[in-house]
C-alpha cells in the first residue's frame, strides 16, 4: 500500500490538465507572437489559460504575468518594485517566508537596502501591531507569506496589507499554499502582487503566476523579447500554462466541497496522533477557521537531535513503509540543518532539526489518514529515544 502525503511540496498533474496539454502540444505549438495562423492559435490558447488563472483569483487577465512558478514569480514581485529605485530603500519580510523571498531579500541587503524581519509568534502569526511599528518613511515594499508551507498557518493577510497600504507601502504576499484550496478575490484583498504556483493545484510543474494590480510600478527581471506586457521576456510554455489554467478553473469549481472534506481530514489526522508523546504539533493547534491551511498537519520531534534523530530519519522510515511525507528542515550539503521556520517560532535548535510535514489532497482517503497515522506511531515506538531505565 502506497499513500502520499506531500502535497506540499507538488500535486500530481489532474488529468484533464494532461488532457489539455496534449492538445496543446498537437496544436498550439506555434509562437504566440507570431501572426500566423500557427501563432494565433497558441496566442489564443495561451489567454484562455490566462483569463482561467485569473478567474481563480477574480482578477482581470490583463493583470496576470504568466512565470515559471511561484519562484520568479516571487523574485520578480521584490526585484521588480525594487529595481525602480535609484538608491537602496527598505523592505519587510516575515520572519517564516518561503526562500524565494528570504533569498532575494538578502541579496537586496547585500546591495544595500535596509531589510526588516518581522518576529513571529509561537504558532507563527505575523502580529500587524509589528507591522505597523515596523514602517518607515521609506519603506517601500512589504512580503508577507499567506499560508506558510512548512507549519501551515494562514497569516492575516487583510490586516497586514490594509496597514502597508495605508502607510504607502506596496504589498506582496505569496499565495501558492492557498490558492486553490482557500478563496482568494484580489478585488477585496489589500493585494498589490500576488503569487501563484501551478503544481500547487494539480497543474504542471514549471508553470506560474504574478498577479499586479493594475497601476503598480513594476521593473522587469528578465528581459529580451518583451513578452508578457513587457514584465516577463521569453516564450511562453504554452503547453504547460494550458495546463494551469485547466487546473485553476477546476480547483475554483470543487473547492467549496474539497476544502471542507480536507480540513475533516486534516483535523482527524490530529486527533489520532493527539497524545504520541513523541511528537509536538506546530502551527495553529487546534486549528481554527481561516487560520491554518485546511490541508496541513505538521508536527516536530520531541527528542529530536542534529544527528541521530531527526525529522529526515521519519521520513525515511516513513518512505520504508510506503508513505510519502516531508521534513521542513532544509539540506545543505547533505547535511541536515534546523529549521529556520521552527527557530523564528521559538522552539528550541535540537527540536528544530525535527519537523514534520503531512500534506493532504485529492486523492486522500480517510482510510490514508488512519492507515499513516498508525504507521507514523508505530515508526515512533521503535526509533524514538527513551529515557535511560533505572534499576
């Protein structure tokens, strides 16, 4: 018996989405910008997918930047609202963002602009009075991660934008855990960019969005050819973009029955694994409304150390047993490090080395949840460090 449970971390392609996208590789292979009639087709699919995407997020198309995935389309939020100023000014990010914020951010500082982190409670919820004491007359963007991939708490994206707009600040959030299984209407959101990941939703890999309000100054990173509206040069993928957008409309379509049937799932995950001494749950425990991702349950290890017990060692057990599941703990070399999510939430180093991510989806069945929720405690009973007997 095999169960995956990382849907996290990438979503099988739907096969409608497969479907589309082998029609599109048969007839719309043209060159969207060419005026042939071989072009005008792949131009003509290529806007159906954008006008699918945007629908997802009702939004108008013109304001969707089609990307690789919800990395550029991060980088391409920070570097191109930055890019446009002379001299280095200053930015927010959270404490808990994903790298493809973090990473930019820091390379921004290297080149002088003025970074602030914002500190994160124990559940990992971004406290907008932080925010709000965290501005500056020169503050001219702020990044705040929607549904944070790693512990699954949704952050208070309305308050936070609403104070960045208020104080003149551009506002960002990267939406790719929410999209598709939380709503999303950037016509009521205090959103100026948004950004979406098509494997995320049962599309294909390689493909993404930035959503930009219209109006929003905003430089290119890559540039040559000029396409998408002069923000994003190079061919698109049509193929792929067919695919997200088959996989955005549909995900639109079911999410009012699939994300409740998720958060029965997600909620029963953590009651059978609720007293396993071994394990910590992080996040927002018990989950609340709009508060955690209706399809995350993720946990660290209680005894967990930097080299014999760690939440890679459960992975792989777990993996032994015909379950897929994930570390939040980030690899560098080989090596396992502590999570930096974990350490900005407060949990002690050792623990930080223990994360664990179970992520549910479409073809999750109760009968998954039960089955590798035995497994995980079983896995837990004989690999887990006890305490020394004393006689």
């Amino acid at each position: 018996m095999q169960i995956y449970l990382d849907y996290s971390a990438t979503t099988p392609v739907r096969p409608e989405a497969l479907v589309a996208m082998e029609q599109a590789f048969r007839w719309s292979w043209g060159n969207p910008a060419s005026l042939h009639e071989w072009g005008q087709r792949s131009a003509e699919s290529l806007e159906q997918a954008r006008w699918r995407v945007a629908q997802l997020i009702n939004a108008p198309p013109e304001a969707l930047v089609f990307t690789s995935g919800g990395t550029e389309a991060d980088n391409l939020a920070l570097l191109g609202v930055t890019q446009g100023y002379a001299k280095p000014q200053h930015l927010i990010i959270s404490a808990v963002e994903h790298p493809a914020v973090a990473a930019p951010a820091r390379w921004l500082e290297q080149q002088g602009w003025q970074v602030t982190r914002l500190p994160v409670d124990p559940r990992g919820w971004v406290n907008p009075l932080e925010l709000q004491a965290a501005l500056r007359p020169d503050t001219v963007l702020v990044s705040i991660i929607y549904g944070q991939s790693e512990v699954g708490t949704v952050q208070p994206i309305r308050s936070l934008g609403a104070i960045a707009q208020a104080h003149g600040a551009l506002f960002h959030t990267d939406a790719v855990q929410v999209a598709g299984r939380l709503p999303l209407d950037v016509q009521q959101l205090p959103v100026d960019l948004l950004s979406l990941s098509s494997h995320k939703l049962y599309g294909p890999q390689g493909a993404g969005a930035l959503y930009v309000r219209p109006g929003t100054p905003l430089e290119p990173w890559l540039r040559g050819g000029g396409q998408e509206l002069q923000l994003r040069s190079g061919t698109p993928a049509v193929p792929s973009l067919v695919g997200f957008g088959v996989a955005a409309e549909l995900a639109a379509q079911e999410m009012p029955e699939e994300t409740p049937r998720l958060v029965q799932l997600r909620d029963r995950l953590f009651a059978l694994l609720a007293d396993t001494p071994d394990l910590i749950p992080t996040g927002v425990c018990p989950p609340g409304v709009d508060q955690r991702l209706p399809h995350h349950a993720s946990f660290c290890l209680q005894a967990a150390n930097s080299t014999t017990f760690t939440g890679k060692t459960i992975v792989r057990q777990m993996n032994l047993a015909g379950i897929g599941i994930s570390s939040g703990s980030a690899c560098s070399s080989g090596q396992p490090t502590p999570s930096a999510v974990l350490r900005a939430m407060g949990y002690p180093v050792q623990q930080a080395y223990g994360s664990l991510r179970l992520t549910l989806g479409r073809d999750t069945s109760l009968a998954d949840v039960e089955w590798a929720a035995a497994a995980l405690r079983q896995i837990l009973e004989r690999v887990a460090p006890r305490p020394a007997q004393i006689f």
